[in-house]
C-alpha cells in the first residue's frame, strides 16, 4: 500500500554499490564475467548509477584487481558507471579506459585515515587535490566519500565539527557531490539529523549530499528516512545487503538496495527501479557466492514466489 509523504522528495537517485563495495570483502575471487553480469542485470533492474570497480593497488583489494578487464566490459552500459580511484596513479588507469565519473574515498577520523590510507586527515585531503583538480580539468565528475561520519572502532565518537571540516574540503577542493558514511553503523537518526543540520548552516548545499549507512544496529532506513526529511536524494546501497569494509572489521553489510526500493515504493517515492528485477538479480548473485542474500526483502519476497 502506498502512502505518500509530502515532506519527502518526490524522486531518489539510488547510488549502487554492490559491485564494488559489496564485493570488495569477499574472500574467494568473484570472476571477471560473473561481476560483469552483475553489473548488466542492476542496470537492467533500472538502477542510473552502478559504482563498477576500483582502481586501487592489487595488493590491498584483490578481489578488484580485475579493475582493467571488467570496466571495457560494462562501458558500453547506458548508466554512469563511477570507479574508485585512491591516487593519481589509480586516476591514469581510470582515465585510460575512458572513466568519466571518479569517487575519491577520505576519511572523518584520524584512526581509519591511517588504516585505509597510512596517512593522517589532512595528509590525506593533500594527497586528493590534484587527483580531484585532475579529474575535473579532464571533465570528470568527482564524488568524495567520507568515512567514519558517525563512529569510529578505535576512536568511538565522530565530532561532527570535525565531520563538517572536512566535508568543506572536500567541496573547496572540486568534488561534485559527497557521500557521508556510517562505516560501522552506530549512526541513529538524531544524529543524522545533527550532522545535515550542521553541514547546511556550514554552507554545504543539501543537493551535493548522498548518504551510504551500514545495518550494523539495525539503523540504516532509519537513519536514511531522516536524511530524506532533511532534503537528501542521493542514497547509497547495496543490491543484497552485500558487503562490509575490509579496514574495519566492525563494519557489517550495506543498507540493502531492496529494502531501500520497498520503504520508498510505500512512500511514493520514485526510484525507476524495477523491484522484481532487482530481487532476481540479488538471488542470482547468492547463487554465484553460495549464500542466502541477507536482505530482508529479498528472503521476503523470493521466499513468496518460490
């Protein structure tokens, strides 16, 4: 039953994550096709934006050191396809391949800046300014990630001054839009709402903000719900509730793309995503990893039709 809200945007531009940030943690090697495939069947779901691969070393991230072979696989997709990119090197291999849309990934927190880049925050945002300056002279469009926005495993509490200071720089920098994380899920919905509140009297126009939360408590719709209510219409998901981070071991899977499409589908809001589809494709994928998808909407409904 669908019951409109009208405090809430009429439309959400899901930003899908699952085969890169859903597959990064997997420890057996998910092949080339299979990943391609993936990325084909989401876009067939109707999903605009699947974020592809990551054009980090091999050694950090194996699982996505197929990078050069699976992007010319999906290029020809009528989607954006944005890429990862952690230094100017990884922007040359993007380049090369003919990426037009980039992420650069910092962190809130000085602990996970040093675990996921071995460099302290501002080491860190001086490292992303040329790849950003780069990125945009060739006409790329650049997402900054943030990480760590609402919790921290080794520092606890993310002050959201020091969230809204690097947001700022990020922005000041180039970046076109910002993806506020909630890298271990502890964020709740007041304080989501402290940090949009924070960041618009900052400056930070809303219409530059998507957010990515983990389900690690339970929160994620939660916590996306009051973002909507606060003008947010970028969300970040993961088709199946796949994945998790591989720099911190508290991180549990994404806000599953399914239960994100099912509370806006009974709010009236418009994503273009086909739900049966989308539930098919989740299913596929826990065929090739050999495991039930964790979302709750797809056990739901794939449970139903069978």
């Amino acid at each position: 039953m669908v019951v409109p809200d009208a405090a809430l945007p009429a439309r959400v531009r899901i930003h899908e994550v699952g085969p890169r940030d859903g597959l990064q943690n997997e420890k057996a090697t998910v092949p080339t096709e299979v990943k391609a495939e993936f990325i084909r069947r989401l876009a067939d779901a109707g999903l605009t934006t699947v974020e592809a691969t990551s054009f980090v070393h091999p050694k950090w991230v194996p699982q996505l050191a197929d990078a050069e072979e699976l992007y010319p696989r999906v290029a020809g997709l009528p989607v954006a396809l944005p890429v990862l990119v952690p230094n100017e090197r990884g922007l040359d291999r993007a380049l090369a391949l003919g990426a037009d849309r980039v992420a650069v990934f910092a962190s809130a927190s000085e602990s996970f800046a040093r675990a996921n880049l071995n460099r302290t925050m501002d080491e860190a945002l001086a490292m992303f300014e040329p790849v950003v300056t780069r990125a945009k002279a060739a006409g790329v469009h650049v997402r900054g990630y943030l990480s760590m926005c609402f919790g921290d495993p080794w520092e606890g509490e993310v002050p959201v001054p020091q969230v809204v200071h690097v947001c700022r720089a990020l922005l000041d920098m180039g970046c076109d839009e910002l993806s506020l994380g909630d890298t271990i899920g502890v964020g709740t919905p007041g304080h989501v709402s402290a940090l949009l509140t924070a960041l618009t009297e900052a400056g930070v126009p809303v219409s530059a903000l998507g957010v990515h939360f983990h389900d690690t408590y339970g929160q994620a719709l939660a916590n996306t719900l009051t973002a909507l209510r606060h003008g947010v219409t970028t969300v970040d998901s993961s088709a199946g509730g796949l994945g998790g981070c591989p720099y911190a071991k508290s991180a549990t899977g994404n806000l599953a793309t399914e239960d994100l499409v099912w509370m806006l589908r009974g709010l009236g809001i418009d994503t273009g995503v086909d739900l049966g589809r989308l539930i098919a494709t989740s299913v596929w994928m826990a065929g090739q990893l050999g495991r039930p998808s964790p979302s709750r909407t797809v056990r739901a409904l794939s449970h139903q039709e069978s």
